[in-house]
C-alpha cells in the first residue's frame, strides 16, 4: 500500500468512527430479492453482512426468491397465473415455491456459515436463526379472483425475534408464512422486509436493488428524499419505484432511516452506512441534519472540524480542555451522526461574542453559517443580550452581509478587550439584536 493509499485508509477509517458507535445495538432489516441473491456481488454482500454483525448491529435479513419460482416453475413446465402483478399460488405453484424457498435457504444458511474463508472476515462466525415467526393469512378473493396460497402478513413474532436478536443470532427471514390452521401462505417478500421493520420499529431497512438508489432525470442519484417530497419528485422513470413507496411506508409507520442501494455495487451497503453521503438514497421523515446546544460528546468531531481551520490561521486555537469545558456554549449541525458545523455564543454582560462559526468545506454555500447565526442570535435575545458581536480575520464581509458593522478593539466589553490579540489584529465587527 502506497503511503498516500494508507493516509486515505486512516481517513476513512477515522471518518467512520461516528457511524461504529451510532449503529451499534441497532436494528436493521436488509432486504435482498431473488435477483441480488443470484448476482456475483452477493459474495461480496455476505462479507459486509458479516463485517456489519460483527460491529454488534442487530441484523434481520429478509430474502426474496421471484427469480428462482420463476425460472422453476419455467424448467418444470408449470403454469402460473397473476392478477394485479400478483401471483396466484396454486397448490401445484406452491410446492414449486416451498422446494425453492426450501433450497435458497439452505443456499444462504451455507453462505453466512462459510467461516468466510479467504474473505475479509475470515474467522467471523454468524449464528444464524429462522424459523415460524411470520403468521400469515390468505390474501382471499380480490376482483372475484381467487389467490389461494398467496397470502400476506398478520403478525410478525417479534419477540421471538428480538430473542434471537439479544442472543447474537442473525435472523433469517424466508417469504412464506403460516397460518394457525397449519396452511402455507406465498408471501411479497419486500412488503414482508417492510412489515418486519416497521413492527420491530427498526432503525433502519436497506433494500438491495437493481440500480444505485433513485436517480433524478439527469440520471444522478438522489442521496435524500422525504416521503412527502416523493409525489412531486421527478425520477428517470418517471414512475415511483416499489421500493421507494415501501420505504416511505415504513418511515411513516417508526422506521428512522430507509436506504435504497445498488446490490450489484460491491461495497454499497457499507458506504452508504459509514459514509457521510453514503451510496445510494436514503428516506427519511424528516431531513437527517439537525442543529442543537452541543454536548461533551461532541468535542471530538468539534475538533475535527475545527482544527484544519486553526492550523490555517482562520480561527482561534482552542486546547481540547478548553473545549470541554466551554461546550455548553457550542451549537452543532449534525447530519447523520457527524458535525458538519458549528458556532459558540460568549456572554459578557450586555452582550454576545458569536466565535468559533465554521461549516465543513464540503458542506458550505447551503446556508448552514446562517443557520448557525441565526440560532446564536436566537439564544442571545433568550439570554437578554443586546448585542452581537465578533472578532475575525477572513470572514468580514460575510458578517456584513448579514448585518453586522465594523467596530474597535476599544469597543469591546472590558473584559474581552483585556484578551484581545493585537498580534492577530482581527477585525471587529457588531450588531444589535
Ligand atoms: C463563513 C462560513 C461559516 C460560512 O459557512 P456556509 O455554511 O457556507 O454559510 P452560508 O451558506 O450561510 O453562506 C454562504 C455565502 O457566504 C459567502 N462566503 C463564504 N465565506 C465568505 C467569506 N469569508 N467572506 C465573504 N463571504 C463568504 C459564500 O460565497 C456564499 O455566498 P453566495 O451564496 O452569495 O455565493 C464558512 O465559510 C467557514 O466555515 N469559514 C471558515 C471559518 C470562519 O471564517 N468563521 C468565521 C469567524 S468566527
């Protein structure tokens, strides 16, 4: 490894630390179709399943098999018959399905036991667990057609998951399903994924898909997406994708974040879990930035961000002690774990020093210094202060622009005028709230 690749290793690495504590203890349903199971990346796919549970994520994987029923049922020359896009599961269908289902499984079951050799995580060793926890009822009569076996969800075993789950095992979920009376039910594997996630309140479900998540008409992927943007969203197909309306469901009914990626992109799902853009579309209630009072957690990404401006001059060095002991002053932006901005508010009796303002360089030009601004200057009226002001070498105009007017060192509160730094010889600049 060349010596730039391994200082790109350790940035990587160091970037995903957040995103390690974040999704430890975390349950995610990954949802993975007969298609991504047959593709040559699935090899790939297992060994970040494998990194993933590894890192004490709570994993369900639920699996779906249309391409294997399909091409069965063709090789035994066996009609199969659909309405509405849904297949009607004869009795002669359903033995084909359970035959299939029966050997696909066991196909993961071999895959996630491998000990993974020569893979990445050799050594790593999955307990895996399936078995009856769907409960399942006919889908009956529709349009007056008659859909048999076909069946779909009426309750998830959750705690016989949650079991599971709490004893390390990663849970193995085949679409079919059970019904009291002992009948076999055919089941949509995907609403299944979904109906799972939502009812374990998962934080998360990811769904493997053809492409690299939603792509805009331009054909660039949509890194986030709202359910209530998705009506007026204009996607390359022009239609909205299964996925994306069962992702929007389940934000809607307690999953935190839905992730729609490529299983044909070896390293997708782990980009997208430990990357701060990841790789393909995450859904989300609401916007996943957030801005908030920072905390001693989060001194060390304060740091992060901070210092490359410090080494350049344009802020103020501020020790890590310094930091831990003022953070009650900071306000982050956090988006999806990381700071990607952040400001500090200073009383000094009638007034307010706004310092420490910076947003990530990858992040800036969206607004995000405003927003900071704007919350300081909030928590300054809250605390009774009548002015605002700052000290800066680089960002004059940037103050100016949104109000503030240039001032003396003299100017300053006695107490701040007493630490200026006449070698740093920063502009003043204030402004009345
Ligand atoms: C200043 C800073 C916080 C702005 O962050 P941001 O998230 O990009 O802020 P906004 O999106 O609200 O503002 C972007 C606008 O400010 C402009 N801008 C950015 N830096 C500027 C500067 N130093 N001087 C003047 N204008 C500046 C941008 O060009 C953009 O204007 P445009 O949309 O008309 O092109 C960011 O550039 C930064 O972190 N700078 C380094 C730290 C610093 O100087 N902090 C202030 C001292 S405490």
């Amino acid at each position: 490894m060349s010596n730039s690749d391994m200082q790109q290793h350790v940035k990587w690495f160091r970037g995903s630390a957040p995103y390690i504590n974040a999704h430890r203890n975390k349950t995610f349903v990954l949802y993975l179709g007969g298609d991504a199971l047959a593709h040559a990346n699935f090899e790939n796919i297992v060994n970040d399943i494998a990194l993933l549970h590894s890192l004490g994520v709570r994993l369900i994987l639920v699996h779906g098999a249309t391409l294997q029923i399909d091409q069965s049922l063709s090789e035994r020359d066996i009609p199969c018959a659909f309405h509405a896009n849904i297949r009607i599961t004869d009795e002669q269908v359903l033995a084909c399905i359970q035959e299939t289902i029966g050997k696909l499984r066991i196909q993961i079951e071999a895959r996630l036991s491998m000990g993974i050799i020569n893979s990445p995580m050799h050594g790593a060793e999955i307990h895996l667990s399936s078995g009856n926890f769907i409960k399942a009822r006919p889908l009956g009569i529709r349009d007056g057609v008659d859909f048999q076996h076909t069946g779909e969800v009426r309750k998830v075993n959750i705690k016989a998951i949650d079991q599971q789950l709490d004893d390390g095992a990663l849970v193995l979920v085949s679409p079919l399903g059970y019904s009291p009376t002992g009948e076999i039910f055919n089941l949509s594997a995907p609403d299944l994924a979904t109906r799972v996630a939502t009812d374990i309140a998962a934080e998360k479900i990811i769904y493997f898909d053809r492409q690299q998540g939603l792509l805009n008409t331009s054909g660039q992927v949509i890194s986030e997406i709202q359910p209530a943007a998705i009506n007026t969203a204009n996607f390359l197909d022009n239609e909205i994708p299964k996925h994306l309306e069962l992702a929007a469901h389940a934000c809607q009914n307690g999953v935190t974040r839905c992730h729609l990626i490529s299983f044909a992109q070896d390293g997708a799902l782990l980009e997208e879990l430990f990357t701060r853009d990841g790789a393909g579309t995450q859904v989300c209630r609401e916007s996943y930035e957030q801005i908030r009072q920072a905390t001693i957690e989060d001194v060390a990404g304060i740091i992060e961000l901070i210092r490359p401006l410090e080494e350049q001059g344009v802020l103020v060095k501020r020790s890590r002690e310094l930091l831990e002991t003022e953070i009650s002053c900071f306000n982050v932006i956090i988006r999806d774990g990381a700071i990607v901005g952040c400001a500090a508010l200073y009383p000094f009796e009638k007034s307010g020093e706004l310092a420490c303002l910076a947003t990530h360089p990858d992040y800036r030009n969206n607004e995000r210094g405003e927003l900071l601004l704007h919350a300081i200057e909030k928590q300054a009226r809250e605390l009774g202060l009548e002015c605002l002001f700052v000290l800066t070498t680089q960002s004059g105009h940037w103050f100016q622009e949104r109000g503030f007017k240039p001032g003396a060192p003299e100017q300053l509160p006695v107490e701040k005028q007493s630490l200026y730094n006449y070698q740093r010889n920063s502009r003043v600049f204030s402004k009345p709230l």
